[in-house]
C-alpha cells in the first residue's frame, strides 16, 4: 500500500513555488518574456505536484475517518451505506454496487447508480460477468473500455470503465465480497484507485464479519433465551411434590440438556386412588420435549376418562403412533395406587423396572406390561396387580440414572439401586432421591450426565397411615 | 464410532454392526442402507449385533425403523449374536419376542 504524502514533503514543495514566484515578480519588471513563461510552466508543475499530493492525503484522510465510522457500525445495511458514502467521496463513479456474498451467492448487496430495471442484469453479473470473475480469481479486475470486454454484462447504458475489487475475510482470506464501481467516462480507473478501493475492503471487511459474528451470537442468544423458556414451561409440567393419606411422592428430574424428554407426573383419580407414571421419551432435547408435553396431556385425559390401565395405555399408543414415527417411541411404567385396598395395579411398557421395596427388606421389580409405547398399533399392555402396603416404597427410574457413565466408563447400574437403597431403614420420600442423587454424583465424579435423569419415590409410611 | 459392513448371502442382506449404536450418524446410515436395499429388491435382512457393545434408545429405535420398514415391505428380519447389553435392552423393553433372533449368522440366514 502506498503511503500518505508527507506533510514535510509538502512544505518543501510549497517553499519551491514561493521561491520561484518571487523570481516571477522581479522578472515582470526587468526581465524577458520566455523566461517569465518558463518559469510560469515551472510554477504550474509544482503546482499540480502540490494538489496531487494534497488530494492524495485528503483520500487517506477521508479513508481512516470511513474505517473509524465503519468501526463502530453493527447493522449490515448501515455498513453498506457507509462503505458506499465513503467511497464517493474518495473515487469518482457514476454507479456502484456492492456485493457480499455467501456460498457463490449475493447474500447482501448494496447498489447506486443503477435503473430498477437494470437490477436483474446486475444479479446476473455474479457468475457469469466481471464481478462472478472477481470472485472467483480473487484478482483486482480493471477495464478502461467495457466495450471491449465479453465479460461485461451492461447493466448501465452510459458505463464506458469498470473497476472491480474483491473483499477478502479477515478471517478465513476467502474472497466475501465484491465493490464494482462503474464510470461514464473511458480511462476513469487507475492502478491507486484499485489499492484505494482495496483497503477500503479490508475496512469494510472487518466490519461486515464483525457485523455477521454480532448478528450469529444474538440469534444463538435468542435460541438460547427461547431454550430457557422452553425448560421453565417444562420444569411447570411437573407435579409439586404431595403427601396424602400416608403417601409421600417426591419427583426429581434433570435434562441433560436445557430441555428432555424425561418426565415423571402423578395425579389423584378418585378419592381413593392415585395414578403415577414415569416415562422417558427416545432421544433428548426438543424433539423428546415436544412428545413428552403430548404423551403427558394424552395420558392425564385417558388417565381421567378410562378405568382400565391396559386401555389407557392402548389410546395413548395410538395416539403416539398416529402422531410419530417409528423410531419415535417412549418407555413407560404407569400404575395405579389404591390406598384403600392397598393395591397397585401397574403396567410397564419396556421401561426400567418399577422397584418396590417391601418393609421386611425384600425388593420386587415391577417389569410386566409390554413394549414400549408408539412403536406398533398391534401390541396390548398387561396390567398386575400388587400389594402396596405401609411401610413399602417405590422408586421409579430413568435410564439416565442407572447408565450414568462415570470418568473411568463404568456404569451406575441397577444392583447399586437395589442395594444401596434397599440399605435406608424407613426412608422418608425425600431421603431416597438424596440418597439417589447422592450415589449416582458420587459414582459420575464430576462427568457429565450423557442422558436426561429421572426419579420418582412414593413412600407409604407407616405411622401416619390410618388405615 | 461405528463402522458396519454389508455383504449378500444370495438373497438376504446381512449387515454387520459394530461399537456403540447411540444414535448418531450411522443410524441414519443403516436405515438408509436397508431402504436402499428393499427399494433394490431385496426381501430379506439379517442385523449381526455380535459386535455392538452399547445401545441407547436411539440405537434402539433404530433397529425398530429397521424392522417397521422391512416388514411394510412384506419382508422379514433376523436380529443375530444378540448378547450382553443388547440382550438386556431387548428384554427390559421387552421387545425379544417382537423381533426373530438367532445365536449365528449362519443360522439367521437359513431362518430368515
């Protein structure tokens, strides 16, 4: 890049002029007539050197004031409309676009100087005319007679030069983007004019990538933002925990993401019983969050309407079915709690087992039912029966909980569960998710959770039961 | 990362699965291969799990987009050398009697 004329070189010059039009004065009174002309044309020379000089500075001038207003710009149409306001006022064109573009495409353009008209022929000039070649050669194109050029696709009947500038990222040195200036007049362009325009580019360049990483981060924010709404509608889908007629249920449930498709949900039917589920939708994030909110509705509706827990099932599988696709599909353990006959009736639709912790320390696990729900429009559910008595507890799981992955790869696995909980002598609700909690942050160590986690405990405690 | 291998034993496609089927990818790339094989013509599939050491419920959905494709197709499956974590999957889900499984390949292909 050339530099800025120096002042010094300036002043030097000026002094020359003022040397020479001295000598002027005193030969207009005694001297010849030649030597006055020649040392006017002398005078004229310095002159010119001077304005040129001058107007090379003023361009530089005018150049950093465009780069500081650009850097302080943020919207991609305010940036073109700088970078073209400044381009007038240092290079004279009759019409200018530029062109940013993505993937061998315009993805902005800014345009002046051109009949409406003429806009199609100036799309066409990407890919096939002056600015596709530009693009593609990442080369400087300058043509002092667009009438001699095939390339040149005429989107301006008075445009007789050409000069075309690629941009090239800051960042990756791909060519994104193009400045056309077109002139009217043969000749218009030289090769300082290309440097000029050039590091007016690399200006602009920066402020458009700028522009670009500012308008990514805020659409990721807003993502984000509608990401974090999305989790509090869930997290409001969830029961608060209850405790009624000697039953304690205390839920907790953990995405591995900002959203699952986990849930866990209980509900009173009657004035004796009470439905709980868990369920854990196939795959995470907000494909799984969308089927959860569906199957949750579906089944509180079925759950309200229809006594048999096989039916039930039955709907909310066809339901799944009609609405998803095969891969698409939910484990399941859904029961009802009678705590008048003190009975459980259940059925698991391929989920974990269902484990009951019996007062004299013995663990049934509760698998009976059939496969997962939303696969097939052919299967039944079986339902069981079994004694839920004070004293007893349940803990319903997730997978994320048993295949939490410690550091060293190791699984959390079910006989931990069995064990570890079955060990708590008259747990109250809340202390078998702690001790639940507890365990698996013991055993992942600092891993993260690769998978949505869920637990569900209903305790029937003993004392406060009244039969 | 899983790496599968196809080959044809005459009429039946067998594909052979191996490493962890979490959902990734190479799902997709099953599905499609088999899709690609019914739209081919062919009729009959075995999947060798003899070689898959994990399945999560993607893996798992996967095999069931298998099936659901090749049985519209009026086709048939063969689920081989299904063991350790497959098995356990299978039968939690209980989903071992949904599917037609084998202990060989070689027996899968004179089943299936």
């Amino acid at each position: 890049m050339r530099k800025a004329f120096q002042l010094t070189e300036e002043q030097a010059l000026l002094k020359r002029i003022h040397t020479r039009l001295e000598s002027v004065e005193q030969l207009l009174t005694n001297g010849s007539k030649e030597t006055s002309i020649a040392l006017l044309n002398d005078i004229h020379a310095s002159l010119s050197e001077w304005d040129k000089a001058e107007s090379e500075r003023q361009r530089y001038e005018l150049l950093s004031e465009v780069a500081f207003t650009l850097s302080r710009a943020i919207g991609l149409d305010d940036i073109l409309t700088q970078i073209v306001d400044g381009l007038a006022k240092i290079i004279p064109f009759d019409a200018v676009g530029v062109f940013i573009v993505e993937k061998n495409e315009i993805a902005a353009e800014y345009l002046r100087g051109y009949l409406i008209d003429a806009y199609e022929k100036v799309h066409k000039k990407l890919g096939k005319g002056i600015v596709g070649r530009v693009v593609e050669t990442g080369r400087t194109v300058k043509i002092s007679d667009v009438r001699t050029d095939n390339d040149y696709i005429a989107a301006r009947v008075g445009t007789r030069s050409e000069l075309a500038v690629p941009m090239f990222s800051q960042v990756s040195g791909e060519v994104i983007g193009v400045f056309n200036l077109e002139s009217n007049n043969l000749n218009a362009y030289e090769d300082d004019d290309a440097e000029l325009v050039a590091t007016l580019a690399s200006n602009a360049a920066i402020a458009i990538e700028r522009s670009q990483m500012y308008h990514r981060l805020m659409h990721q924010q807003r993502i984000n933002e509608e990401l974090s709404v999305a989790r509090r509608i869930q997290h409001s889908l969830l029961p608060t925990d209850a405790s009624f007629n000697g039953l304690q249920l205390r839920g907790f449930s953990a995405p591995s993401e900002l959203v699952g498709g986990d849930y866990y949900d209980f509900f009173p039917l009657t004035d004796k019983d009470i439905g709980i589920v868990i369920a854990d939708v196939a795959g995470k994030g907000i494909p799984a969050a969308l089927i959860m909110a569906g199957l949750r509705g579906s089944l509180r509706v079925e759950a309200r309407t229809v006594y048999s827990i096989s039916q039930i099932i039955d709907h909310v599988n066809q339901f799944l079915y009609s609405t998803s696709g095969p891969t698409e599909y939910v484990t399941l353990f859904y029961g009802v709690i009678d705590y008048e006959k003190n009975i459980l009736t259940y059925t698991n639709a391929g989920h974990n087992p269902g484990l009951l912790y019996r007062k004299d320390g013995k663990i049934e696990q509760l698998d009976r039912g059939g496969v997962p729900i939303g696969m097939f429009n052919d299967q039944t559910w079986e339902e069981t029966i079994v004694k839920f008595e004070p004293g007893d507890h349940l803990l319903l799981f997730t997978d994320g909980v048993t295949e939490a992955e410690s550091i060293s790869g190791n699984m959390f696995g079910i006989t931990r569960l069995l064990e570890s909980v079955g060990s708590l002598r008259n747990p109250t609700a809340d202390q078998v998710i702690q001790h639940v909690k507890t365990i698996a942050a013991e055993h992942l160590n600092g891993n993260a959770f690769g998978d949505d986690m869920t637990l569900l405990s209903v305790v029937y405690q003993q004392e406060e039961h009244d039969g | 990362m899983t790496k599968h291998k196809l080959a044809v034993y005459g009429d039946v496609v067998v594909l052979h699965l191996r490493g962890k089927l979490m959902g990734g990818p190479e799902s997709t790339e099953v599905t499609d291969e088999i899709k690609a094989n019914i739209a081919g013509g062919f009729k009959k599939f075995v999947i060798d799990l003899g070689d898959v050491e994990w399945m999560n419920s993607m893996g798992l959905g996967m095999l069931i987009g298998s099936l659901t494709s090749i049985t519209n197709a009026g086709g048939s499956l063969y689920l081989a050398r299904v063991a350790g974590k497959i098995e356990s999957v299978l039968a939690m889900t209980r989903l071992s009697g949904i599917f037609n499984t084998s202990p060989t390949v070689e027996e899968a292909l004179t089943k299936v």
